[in-house]
C-alpha cells in the first residue's frame, strides 16, 4: 500500500478548470492526469533549479477563453 496515492480536494474557478479540460483533452488526458502531469512537472523544475518556478506564482491568473460576446 506505499503506492497509494492521497487524494486532496481542490477547489478551482470555472475558468480555470476549462483552461485545464481543455488542455488535458489536447494531451489526451483526464484533467485529474493533468494537474498531476503539470504538478510532477513544476516539482521537477524546481530540483533542477533550486528555486521556485517563477516570482509571480502567487499572482492572479488571467485566462482567456476567446470571444464572450455571446
């Protein structure tokens, strides 16, 4: 059982969650697999560079979904 992987409630804006389903479609993936794949990603990246991604992580995200004008 030391393979068992935890589950952690995750709480994401609707804009945001599209963003990523819609990114995980383009990768073949469920958007679980996704922010998995990205997360493994992000950790790697900073134990080759010693330091966090970037110094803007905390910043607000701004995501464009193409034309709102419905």
């Amino acid at each position: 059982m030391a393979d068992e992987k935890k589950q952690v409630p995750l709480r994401l804006s609707p804009q945001l969650y599209n963003a990523l389903a819609a990114w995980a479609e383009d990768d073949f993936r469920s958007v679980n697999g996704q922010i998995e794949y990205l997360l493994n990603e992000c950790v790697k990246q900073r134990k080759k560079d010693g330091k966090y991604v970037g110094q803007q992580i905390d910043a607000p995200l701004e995501i464009e979904l193409g034309d709102t004008h419905a």
